[in-house]
C-alpha cells in the first residue's frame, strides 16, 4: 500500500466507525442566511466599512478628475517610482503619459518580463490598479492575479492607488463567490474560472502583534486608496 | 525556573504559579478582554443572524467529516489539475520528511514562513533548519518569537505575553542597535528586516486555514499580508494543512470568511484573504511555479473515529482563548502544548496522551464561554468532561474510587444522607471560624488550600420547609 493508499484507508475506517456513533448530515442548503446586503445605497455600505478598516476613499466623477487626483496623491505622498497595472478602465484613463509628461518614472506592467520582474516590483514606491470587484457589505477590493495585474502591484509597493467604478461594486461577499461561481459557464470548470490567485483586501496591511496595539503598513502597503468613478 | 515560554511540558501546577506571578503577562492578558474579547462580541452583534449562520457552519463541518475521506480524494483531484502537487503525511514525522524533500528536490535554501500552527505541530523550523535550510517566520508576532527563541501563547495573537519594552529589547539585540518601545518603530524595523527575507527567499511555507475540495484552493486570512508575500515571491510554495481543513465547496467559503475574522478579533474580514489556486499560469510576472499541498494525519483519524471528533470542527480563531476565564488568567503556555486555551486542554490531550496531561480538562469552571464565543459552536465544555470521564476510567487510585462509590451510595438513599449531613455537621461545626471553614484536616487540606469550604447549615432546608409549611397551614 501506498502512503496516499494507507492514508486514505485510514480515514475511511475512521469515518465508519465515528458516523456510526452519531447523525450524519446532509450538506446544508443555506436559504439566504447570513446575507446581509448593503441597504439601499451599496456605496455608502462601502465607505462606511472600508474607511472603518482605515482604507481612503475619493470619489469622482469623470477622467479627468481621477488623472487630477492621482497626480495629487502621488504629490502628497513624494514619490517618484510609479507602478502601473493595465486594465480597460486604466487604459481609459491613459495615466502613463499623463505622469511620464509630468516627470514621474512609471513602469507599465506590460513591459515587464518574469524573469526580471521583482526588481521593479520591490523598488516601486506606489503602485496604481484597477480592481475586479468591491464588496459593499465589508469594504473590501477584489482582486484576481493575472498577465496585466501581478499580486506584487497591491502589496509590494508601500502605497496603492486601487482606480474603480462603481458598477463593479457587488452588496454583499455571497455575491462575489455567486458571481466567481458564474464565471463556470463560461469556463468549463469552476476551478478554471478561479485565478492562479484571488485577493480581497480590506484595509491597509495591519498588525496588532505589540500590545494589541493596531499599527499599519507591516508587510503589505500602509496606506491604500480606492478612486471611485461615477460608472 | 522552568522556562514555559521555550519548551512544552506537562507541568501545568508549575507553570500556572509562575503565569500567576508574572506581572507583564497579567497585564496583556487583561488587555485580550478589552480588544479581542470584545471584539468578538461586537462582531456577532453586528451580523445579522450571525446565530443561524454559525450552525450553518457547524453542519457544514459535520457533513465534511462525516465524508472526508471523499472530500480529500476530491480536493487531491482538483489540485493536480491544476499542476499541483500532493502529499499524504501521517505523522509529523512523515510531514517533516516530505517538506525537507521537496526542498531539495527544487534546491531551495531560503525559506519564508507565514504563521502556521499546524507547522508549530510537526516542529517543522528545526528539522528545515538541520537540512540546512534558513527559516524566517514572517508573521510579525511570530518572527519576535523566533529571535526571542519562544513559543506562540495564542493562535493568533502569538506575542500578546511580550510588552513593547520586551520586544524592543528582542529586536534590538537582533539588530545590534538600540531600537525604542514605540510599537510603530519596531513594527516598521520588522518590515524592513523581513522584506530582504522575501526578496531572498525561494521556498514559501504556508498553512491553510480552508482548503476548498471542489477547485482545489488554499485559503490564506492574513492581517500583515506575509501570507501574500509568501505565496508571491519564492518560486516554491508548500501549504501544509491538517486535514479537518478541507471544505466542499466554494459557495461555502464565505460562510466561514464572514465568522472567522469576526469570531477573532471582531473584523468584518481579515485584511487579506487570499485564494490560492495552483500554481502561477502562463504569462504571470509573479506567484510560485510549483504548487505542493501536504495534508496531515498525525492524530486526527484517530480523533475523526471516536467521541471527540467535533474538536476537528475548529477553525482555530482563538474566540474560546479570549472568552476563557482560565485562558485570561494564565496565558498560552501554561497549558504545555501548541495549541493552548479551553480548545487546547481538548487537542492536547488528545494529540499527545490524556496521562502525560491529567490537569488539563480540568482547566475549566465550564462555564461555556468558549462554546458561547466559537464560530462552530464546538462543545468544549461537553468534550473535557468527556476526558474527565477517561481519565475516570483509567483511575487507579482504590481509595478515590471507594470515595466516590460511597458518595453515590448517600446520594440515592435519603435517609442516609440526612443522617451523614447531621454527623458531618456534628463533626465540622466546631472547627467552623465564622461559618467558613479554613482548613480542612486529612485529605481535605487539598480542597481549602486555596478557598475555604462552607459548614453545613445548622438546619437542613427539608426541616425548615416542614417548619415553615406547618405554620402556614395553621
């Protein structure tokens, strides 16, 4: 017998003997317990919460307005290496000019190749992407890996600029798994559908490890902002 | 002085008179109170039939164990779909020996670790070490830990029994300069120390606090965001989880994300929860490119097979640790092993032997925080007189057993009770010192070592019923 055989073969004996003790349950339905949703208006759900976990948030109505913004973060913040992600809606927006013309070094993640990429990812001071999804009902981005959005581009660098619309904001965290479910469809099989790797993110990085005392910035960036465009 | 904060052990008395006597830990204990333990209940509080949601949890787990030898083939299956890689591992031992393989087989000398118990129980960081492997805990608390040579005392607050002096006097001698106590200077030196660690690193170890069998993801819930790093920089990740862990399907994910953090420290969510699904895929600039998951016996089947299985439920989120008057009393290593708190005086026991830790399940006034405060509403106080009851089965003491036969003899005839209530009130009434009795001779002396022990009422409540009941009647 194999180890994976003889493992196996364990648990299965374990399994019997321990059922015949007690009920065995189905797996449960769930019926809509635990959904909280996010009320009437899902954006001030998400303010109240992401802010709460000491995230920013600047909402905006057009290009414009998220350029100006961005620029001024990167002001305030005095930094000058710029990390850019690439997704329809940062296309859109075409930050890499509009910084590159104003003097800042910005890295496009496009141009990167694996085999050279941790270096821009460890020296960069901000990091700028889109996200995949907003959970409302706990303030949190989503975000799946991918080609054009890296996991280093939201945790490496110590500050993030995450750029939104708020179409992509779902109620409630059941909703985020229906519609990562949904992606089975088209996908073939749900393990497909999911990314090499999938972030929520809720907040800046914390720690509580000294005196349960709240500090932030540990690992992951200390400060992160969220622009959120009118759709 | 034993050193309780290095070394396991099974001398709980010992230990809990230096925990009692230890100043700094007293105050961070009562700090657990105000932060987590409050949190917790606020957290309940906040969700809206966080009740109903909690047993919903609860049978979820019951049906995964139920059938979990299916859902580990199944989550086996998935991962190798993926391009992943999976190890079976019954005993530490096997686990130790898998994990230093697969680090030489990928050549990896670096490793960085997100905090992981299940890691603490195979003592994997000395064996890695012996294979010639540098090993850095990277979860902040734990990485303290590691250069102060001490053990975790809380599942997720592993450094709550330092104080800020303690832990500037730890990193700076690490790093050869006076660092001051201000908790955002030391936290930021550990940021920068590990960061190096991760640029460096080709081997990432992490646990898993879900496994789900239907995609074959690892579910990461960190605050720091070292679980990220560790799954985002080294080119090797192993994810070593017990095998309770596995859950069936995605959709369940979010039933036990919205307690976790909330059962923990009163979050909506953890910072970071992060789903791994296999390796890095085709054009990714970072990730791992291998993907190995080791799943882990040591002990469980035999606990999965007997009355104890419910423990196997936790989803070890320290909630029980917090609510515990015990826990608040003496902090984590008293308790001996790796897993500490009203959930650690069931596990200890049952990984490691009921006799090598007979005070253990009496470690509880069982007064039902712990189930009260557990995401799973997991029956601690149920499961340790469970073990009380073993351990009664294994007593060999003549003398305790013709104690109890006698005691039960009394209780099922009343007229003998009454009768040895009024000889144990002819005996003891004169030794009484205002009602109380301070000391006890004889085999009693134990029992007012540490309170004193009422005298029986000069009347029986049965007599003055009758008294009473006769004077209304006239």
């Amino acid at each position: 017998m194999t180890s994976r055989e003889a493992f196996l073969d364990r648990v299965r004996k374990a399994v019997a003997a321990g059922n015949r003790a007690g009920i065995v349950h189905p797996l449960p339905d769930r019926n809509g317990v635990g959904y909280q949703g996010a009320g009437s208006d899902p954006l001030e759900r998400f303010e109240i919460e992401w802010k709460a976990a000491g995230g920013q948030l600047h909402l905006l109505h057009d290009a414009d307005a998220a350029r100006a913004k961005v620029l001024d973060l990167i002001q305030t913040h005095q930094v000058r290496k710029i990390l850019l992600g690439s997704d329809p809606l940062l296309t859109t927006l075409d930050l890499q000019q509009f910084l590159q013309q104003r003097g800042l070094e910005v890295i496009k993640v496009q141009d990167l190749e694996a085999a050279t990429s941790p270096e821009p990812f460890f020296a960069a001071d901000i990091g700028i992407s889109g996200v995949d999804f907003l959970i409302a009902e706990t303030g949190s981005l989503v975000m799946r890996s991918a080609p054009n959005q890296p996991r280093s581009i939201s945790l490496l660098p110590p500050v993030h600029i995450a750029i939104a619309e708020r179409r992509q904001l779902v109620p409630d965290l059941f909703d985020l798994f229906h519609k990562t479910s949904e992606f089975s469809q088209d996908f073939g099989s749900l393990a497909s559908a999911l990314p090499s790797c999938l972030t929520l993110i809720t907040g800046p990085s914390k720690t509580g490890d000294i005196e349960l005392r709240l500090v932030t910035g540990v690992h992951g960036p200390g400060t992160v902002h969220v622009l959120m465009l009118d759709s | 002085m034993n050193d309780y904060a290095r070394h396991e052990h099974h001398d709980f008395p010992g230990a809990v008179h230096q925990a009692l006597a230890d100043e700094p830990l007293q105050a961070a204990l009562v700090r657990l109170t105000g932060t987590l333990m409050a949190g917790n209940r606020r957290g309940y509080a906040a969700l809206a039939d966080s009740d109903r949601l909690r047993d919903h949890a609860k049978q979820i787990k019951e049906h995964t164990l139920a059938h979990l030898d299916n859902y580990l083939e199944q989550l086996e299956a998935s991962v190798v779909k993926l391009g992943g890689k999976v190890h079976w591992a019954a005993s530490a031992e096997d686990a130790r020996a898998i994990i230093v393989d697969i680090a030489r087989q990928s050549s990896c000398k670096r490793a960085v670790k997100s905090k992981s118990m299940t890691s603490e129980e195979i003592h994997l960081n000395r064996a890695l070490e012996k294979a010639g492997l540098e090993v850095t805990e990277t979860d902040f608390g734990e990485f303290i830990l590691q250069v102060a040579g001490e053990r975790p005392s809380h599942l997720v607050a592993p450094a709550v029994h330092h104080t800020r002096e303690s832990v500037a006097r730890v990193l700076s001698k690490y790093v050869g300069d006076d660092l001051p106590d201000d908790p955002k200077t030391l936290a930021l030196t550990g940021r920068r120390i590990l960061r190096q660690e991760f640029h460096q690193a080709d081997l990432g170890i992490t646990g898993a606090n879900f496994a789900v069998a239907e995609t074959g993801t690892v579910v990461l819930v960190t605050n720091e965001g070292n679980g990220r790093l560790t799954t985002t920089c080294p080119r090797v990740h192993v994810a070593l989880m017990g095998m309770e862990k596995v859950i069936p399907r995605l959709a369940d994910l979010p039933v036990f994300l919205k307690l976790l953090a909330r059962a923990a420290t009163g979050q909506t969510l953890s910072v970071y929860t992060t789903l791994i699904t296999g390796p890095r895929r085709p054009g990714e600039l970072d990730g791992p490119e291998e993907f190995h998951l080791v799943i882990l016996d040591n002990g469980r089947s035999r606990i999965l097979a007997g009355p104890f299985r419910e423990s196997l439920e936790c989803i070890r989120c320290g909630a029980c640790l917090n609510a515990c008057p015990v826990y608040r009393r003496i902090g984590g290593h008293a308790y001996g092993g790796v897993y500490s708190g009203p959930i650690g005086s069931i596990l200890t026991p049952l990984y490691d032997s009921v006799s090598n830790n007979p005070e253990l399940p009496h470690a509880s006034s069982l007064c039902g925080a712990c189930q009260a405060a557990c995401p799973v509403k997991i029956n601690i106080p149920r499961m340790l007189i469970g073990l009380r009851e073993v351990q009664h089965h294994h007593r060999t003491s003549t003398w305790e057993h013709l104690a109890y036969k006698l005691w039960s003899l009394v209780l099922r005839k009343p007229r003998l009770y009454r009768l040895a209530l009024r000889f144990a009130r002819m005996l003891l009434g004169p030794l009484a010192d205002d009602g109380w009795l301070k000391r006890l001779p004889g085999p009693g002396a134990g029992w007012t070592h540490a309170r004193d022990f009422p005298v029986p009422a000069s009347r029986s409540f049965r007599d003055r019923w009758r008294e009473l009941y006769a004077k209304k009647e006239k």
